[in-house]
C-alpha cells in the first residue's frame, strides 16, 4: 500500500512540473517585446501617448478657438446695439416728418397729353 501511495505521490509530482514547465514557457512567450503580449502592451503605451499629445494640442486649439468665439460675440453685441440705435434714430427721424406723397411732375403731363378714348379704356381696364 505504502509502495502505491508513493507511485502516485511521484506521478503528482511530475505532473506538476510538467504544468510548471508549460506554465514557465508560455509566460516568457508572452513577456516577449517582440511578440505576445509584451509587444500589444508597448504598441498600446506608444499609441496612449501619441493620444495624450494630440488632446493637449486640440485642447490648445480649442481653448484659442473658444476665446476667438467669445470676442467676436462681444464685438457683435457692440455692433448689434448700433444699429439697434440706429435704427430708434432712424424712427424718430421719420416720425417727426410728416408722410407725404409726392408725385412727379411727368406722370401729369403724360396723363394730360392722352387721348381721352385711352383714359376711359384704361379706367375699364382698371375696373373702375
């Protein structure tokens, strides 16, 4: 029984280090910097810091973006006030005068000149 329970204590034994032994071969696969793991890892870390610099320059950019917008809605609020001014003066500048309709003087003429056979086929014309 003894000679048994050692047989299988050494086959338990060789069966681990033959699991060990695989285990060993297949994580310097992938701490390999060529391939494996090791090269997705440093293709990742370079990919992050390209990222990390193309987010610092847009947000550069965007920040200069952003300053540019805002002094331009402030110049267009100033300009926009002018001509809401403008536009009050303009009002005033009408409503004082009175409305008035003048009529040029060729349009007389001409009306006089016609025939008056025109002037009652144009009133029918009209509808009047």
């Amino acid at each position: 029984m003894v000679l048994i329970a050692d047989v299988l204590m050494i086959a338990g034994v060789f069966a681990a280090a033959f699991y060990c032994a695989t285990l060993a071969r297949r994580l310097r696969g992938l701490s390999k910097l060529d391939t494996g793991l090791g090269a997705a890892i440093a293709t990742l870390s370079q990919q992050v810091d390209e990222m990390q610099v193309s987010l610092s320059t847009a947000k550069k950019i965007s920040g200069a973006n952003a300053r540019e917008l805002v002094e331009m809605t402030a110049r267009a609020e100033i300009a926009a006030g002018r001509l809401e001014l403008l536009l009050a003066t303009l009002h005033e500048r009408d409503a004082d005068k009175p409305v008035t309709r003048q009529i040029k003087p060729e349009t007389h003429k001409a009306a006089a000149r016609k025939p008056a056979a025109t002037k009652v086929s144009a009133l029918h014309k009209l509808g009047a």
